[in-house]
C-alpha cells in the first residue's frame, strides 16, 4: 500500500484517507480493473529508478478464482471484474446442464470457480459482443506489458479446468459453446511470454531486454516464497481464507473438501487447499481498522483460554 501527505495518525494506527486518495472511478465493468491498473503503474514508479533500470524480468501472481471478460483485441473489459469469492450460481448451474458434460464433482461445478463466472457471463449477459476472451485478473495485468492477449499460467487455470497432467483443456471444455473465450496460450509458472510492449509500461521497465514471464496464484507464490522445495514441506499463507500447501511426489484431487493438486517443476506436485478461517472471519466479527484479537485471550497465570467464534461461512475447505 502506497501513502502520501494526505496519511493521518488516529489512536496509533496509521489510516488512510481513502476519500482524498480515491480516484474519480464510475461503478462501470470497468471500475476495480481501473484500481488494479492505478495499482500496478504505481508500484513501478515507486521502486527506485536505478533499480527499474536493472529489472531484466517481471512476473505477476494473483488470486486466480477472479477473472475478467474483457475485449480481445483491446483487452478492455466488457463486464465487471468477478470476485474470487462471489458465486454465480446460474453459471455453475449451466455447467451441470446435460449440454455442457461437465464432470461430476470437478472443481469447475463450484459456484466460485472461473468457468462458472465464464458460464454465467455466456448464459446469463444479453446483449453481449461476438468475440471476448477470459482472463484471470494477473493474467490481465501482465497482458498490460506485453500485449499478448490469452495467455495464462498452468496455475491461475487449474479452477479454470485446465489439466496440468496432460497440460491441455479437457475435450468436453473444448466443446463448450464459449470455448473460444478460454485463454489459447498456457504456458508453465515462470516462463517467457516476451519482451514489455506498452509504451506506458517501457517509461518504467526501461531495460529493452526486460522480459514478462508468466505468473502464478498468490497462495503458490508465498508457498515458492517461503523456500519450501522437498516433498513433504508444507506452508501455510494467511489471506481472506488460510491456503495450505504441500509438496508431493503423486497428484491429490478430491473436490468434495476442497483438495487440489498444481503441477510444479517437472516432477511434484503442490497439493492444497484453503480453509475459511482466515481474515474475513475478522471481519465479520470486529471493525476494520481495529481488530482486537488479544482481546480474545483471557490469561489466569500461567494458562491461556482461547474463546472461539464462529466462521462466517458453512463448510471447511472453500476456495
């Protein structure tokens, strides 16, 4: 997060003042993407230029359950950004019709998974254009460096429905009446997509050798972060929802709680999930600005008793 002069101090917390800082953004499809857009140019004009000068490679994680429709010429989008955690229960319903041939229990049948929200959008959206594409919201991003439209990492597309085992879409994906809207390019975490293309983006990244290579989710890029690298290491990443990963020598899937397997380096696997006792769980208990979870602890000498709350949402595993 990124101050300014209009940073104030009340009772020792540092608060933002979002209503002097927020930018003049209508409630249109384009809204949130113009927020990520502002984000990102702002993060590179905050590292040091002697340091911009030196970046010879740019990769960007991100939560892969939110997607984007966008324009796919442009890469504009033509519909609001659609939350990790927002269901679209038309669309999910869609994929479980007999025309689909989705499989039963497949990650993809969830309400939150990105083929719902492609579903929804297909099913659900009148009028709406010949031609769009889908991109998860790192994807897009990046796609504002190097201008190459539908590329996507093994990763951001496992909820999607892609197969990192045979790594190609599945034939009944394939067969969906909007399967030209999956991104066509699907390449491993880390590897090359090209060199930076928007001008914009150069003012920054002026190395002209500066490549973008493709990104990951932001549970698998803390899990890659926190040095973890033989099977059997787990690590576990505190977001909205607490993600869970561990490294393992043979794939692990089972939608009905929520376990999943990405595909990482040539031969493991990274097997996890994520629970819903994460920070919305604060949220919906105590006030943003002030969360007093040592409040939640009553000391009696030298013993602790935790209080427990209860999670705001039903079910264990859900993302």
């Amino acid at each position: 997060m990124f101050y300014s002069s209009e940073e104030e101090e009340k009772d020792g917390l540092l608060i933002r003042d979002v209503e002097k800082k927020k930018r003049n953004i209508s409630s249109s499809s384009s809204s949130m993407t113009a927020i990520w857009e502002d984000a990102l140019w702002t993060s590179l004009e905050n590292i040091p230029r002697e340091t911009r000068e030196r970046i010879v490679s740019v990769a960007i994680d991100g939560t892969s359950g939110t997607v984007i429709i966008v324009h796919p010429e442009s890469g504009e989008p033509l519909y609001k950004a659609m939350m990790y955690n927002e269901k679209f229960e038309v669309g999910a319903q869609y994929l479980a019709s007999e025309s689909c041939r989705v499989p039963d229990g497949h990650v993809t049948r969830s309400s939150t998974s990105a083929l719902s929200k492609l579903a929804h959008y297909f099913a659900n959206e009148h009028p709406k254009p010949i031609s769009y594409k889908l991109l998860h919201h790192a994807d897009w991003l990046s796609y504002k460096l190097h201008e190459n439209m539908g590329v996507s990492d093994f990763n951001n597309s496992l909820k999607l429905g892609f197969d990192p085992g045979s790594e190609t879409y599945p034939q009944w994906m394939l067969d969906l009446p909007f399967a030209e809207a999956l991104p066509k390019t699907m390449l491993p975490p880390g590897a090359r997509i090209g060199v930076v293309q928007n001008p914009r983006a150069k003012e920054f990244l002026s190395n002209p050798e500066c490549i973008v290579c493709t990104g990951t989710t932001d549970s698998v890029a803390a899990f890659i972060a926190s040095g973890a690298n033989e099977p059997g290491d787990a690590c576990t990443s505190l977001g909205s929802t607490l993600a869970w990963k561990l490294i393992s020598e043979a794939r692990v899937d089972d939608a009905s709680v929520g376990i999943y397997s990405h595909k990482i380096g040539d031969q493991y696997w990274l097997v996890g999930g994520a629970c819903n006792t994460g920070g919305n769980i604060l949220r919906a208990f105590f006030h943003q600005r002030r969360t007093p979870i040592v409040d939640r602890y009553h000391r009696d000498g030298k013993h602790v008793r935790v209080e427990s709350i209860r999670c705001s949402g039903r079910g264990f595993f859900q993302k």
